[in-house]
C-alpha cells in the first residue's frame, strides 16, 4: 500500500475498533501524524490511564507499552514491533535492588519509568525526566537509590544535596553519543544557537546546556524562546515537533547517532498491522503488574 492509503487504512480501522493510537516523540514523523496523541513518557503514561478507548496502540519502545497496561490492566494494549525495547531499561537487576534494600534502611528506590515492570515493582516510585527532581525532593527518605539511569540520577543530584544518590551504571547509548567535543564543535559552528540538553546525557554536556528538561521541555522551550537557533542533545525524531511549532526556526543535531533503532521500528506498516491482527499484545504476570501499578500511580501522586 502507498502511504496515503495506509494513513486512510490506518484511521478506518481506528475508528472500526475505536482504538486511541500514542506515539511518543522520537518515533518517525509519519507515525506522530498519525497518531491521536504525540508526547513524552509521562504525558503519555497519563493518557494512557485516562483514555476511555478499550484498545490502545502504543508507538514507542516495551516500558511504554507495559506502563500503559499496568495503569489499565483491563484494556488491551498492542505494540506494533515486539523488538521495540529499549537497552536501558535493562540496566539494573533485581539482586541490585535487594541487596541496597539490605544495606541501607531509609532508602527510596526511585526508578526512571525507561525500567521493566519487574523492577518496577521492586520500586518505590517512577519518575520521568519531566517529573524526577520535583519528586525525588518530596521524598522523605535520607538515602535515593536512583536506577537505572545515572546520568539522570547525576542531574537530580546536583539539585538535592541534603539527600544521599547511590546510583547504578545505567545509561542511554544515544544520549551518551552525543558528547562534550560534539557540542563544543556545533557551538563553535553556530555561536548564536542555545543550547538544549535532555538529562539522560553525561554530565559535562548537561552542564553546557542553556536549557536541560524532557522532551516536552525540550519543544516549549525552543517555541518560547526568541533565538533562531538551537542546537539539540536528544533522539532526532524530536525534529518532526520542533520544526513543526516552529517552522522558521534551525535546529542541529549533533553527532552521528541520533536515531534511536527501538523507536524508528514502528512503521506505518507495522501500525497499520497491529491495528488490524490486534498484534502485539502487552501480557504481564498479575503479581508484577500490582506491585509496579503502586510505584506508577505514586509517581503521578507525588507529580501532580
Ligand atoms: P521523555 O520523553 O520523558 O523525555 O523520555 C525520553 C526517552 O528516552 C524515552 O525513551
Ligand atoms: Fe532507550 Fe535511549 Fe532509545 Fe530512549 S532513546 S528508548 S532511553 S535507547
């Protein structure tokens, strides 16, 4: 099929089924044309919940999917790729867990919503990068075990010194490829740029930055902003938004590892099939999805 007979294909079925299609922000820009919401973790999460449509088609990587179904079991929830995953929420294990659970008593296990739903529910409380350091400080515990992401971790941190991080070596292959000498040189090519960073980069390209914040914060910012130019530390289907509310505006990405592969897996075709055959569907183990539905549900708790 071409691609404005998929579109078609894509919003008839849609409407037969009355499903409600998300796509987060890195996804292709076709996929966030076609989708009924576009945004970032946690908006996505509260949609998700608040959706009164019964079939949901997640357009973003497996913890996604899987915090989808764990905020509405009832509904059922289809990722068009089951490769779609994303490396860091693999980063930390279960034993970890436990074992700084053993050693330390008044310690909070904050987990970055990019986790599976079995450290999910070993977990006290999600958080995303929108929502991570207004929630770590109404944490009322000494001791902040911040998984997986420590780069993430590092950027709360700075904000919260009465508090203790211990942090575990997670990270995100495409923000970490975007480094110190990669932005240096994009500032010395463009000197009247702003500089805008998602926290899951390291911390010495945070520090560079002119505005740090999630994707959503990434895309208000550079819409409110007077300059013309920025240059951008994130996943590069950030673009498709950013050019969109600002048409006339420059945005460069740095470095060569913009795409992030689990995202750019969902296709129109892929979409197009899962809306069709129901594929694939999001299971969890009932145990696993009631011990992380707590530590969502406190997330946008301690968020709101
Ligand atoms: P946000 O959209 O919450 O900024 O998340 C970034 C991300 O890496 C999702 O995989
Ligand atoms: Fe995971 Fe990074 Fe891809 Fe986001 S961009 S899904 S954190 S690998």
């Amino acid at each position: 099929m071409e691609k404005t007979q998929l579109i078609q294909a894509i919003q008839t079925l849609k409407q037969e089924k009355d499903a409600i299609i998300l796509a987060h922000y890195y996804t292709d820009g076709a996929i966030q044309e076609a989708a009924d919401y576009i945004g970032d973790s946690y908006y996505l999460s509260k949609i998700a919940k608040e959706a009164k449509q019964q079939l949901i088609v997640f357009c973003g990587v497996r913890f996604m999917g899987e915090s989808a179904k764990i905020l509405s079991p009832h509904k059922k929830v289809l990722m068009p790729d089951k490769e779609a995953d994303c490396p860091m929420a693999h980063m930390v294990t279960l034993e970890q867990i436990k074992e700084v659970r053993k050693q330390h008593e008044d310690v909070a296990v904050v987990c970055y919503i990019n986790s599976t739903a079995e450290i999910k529910a070993l977990s006290d409380v999600c958080v995303t990068s929108s929502n991570a350091l207004k929630i770590v400080r109404n944490i009322e515990a000494s001791h902040i075990y911040f998984i997986p992401d420590e780069n993430l971790g590092q950027y709360v941190e700075q904000y919260v010194p009465e508090k203790t991080f211990i942090f575990n070596k997670g990270f995100c292959p495409i923000h970490k490829s975007m480094n110190k000498a990669l932005v240096l040189e994009a500032k010395a090519q463009y000197p009247e740029a702003e500089i805008l960073i998602h926290p899951e980069c390291t911390p010495d390209v945070v520090a560079l930055g002119d505005y740090v914040g999630s994707t959503s914060g990434i895309i208000e910012y550079a819409t409110k902003s007077t300059s013309q130019q920025f240059i951008v530390c994130t996943e590069i289907g950030i673009e498709y938004a950013l050019q969109k509310n600002n048409p006339d505006k420059v945005f460069h990405f740095v470095g060569d590892m913009r795409a992030c592969g689990s995202m750019k897996c969902v296709t129109l075709e892929t979409l197009y099939n899962a809306l069709k055959d129901e594929q694939y569907e999001i299971t969890l183990d009932e145990a696993i999805m009631k011990k992380a539905e707590h530590a969502l549900l406190e997330m946008h708790r301690l968020a709101d």
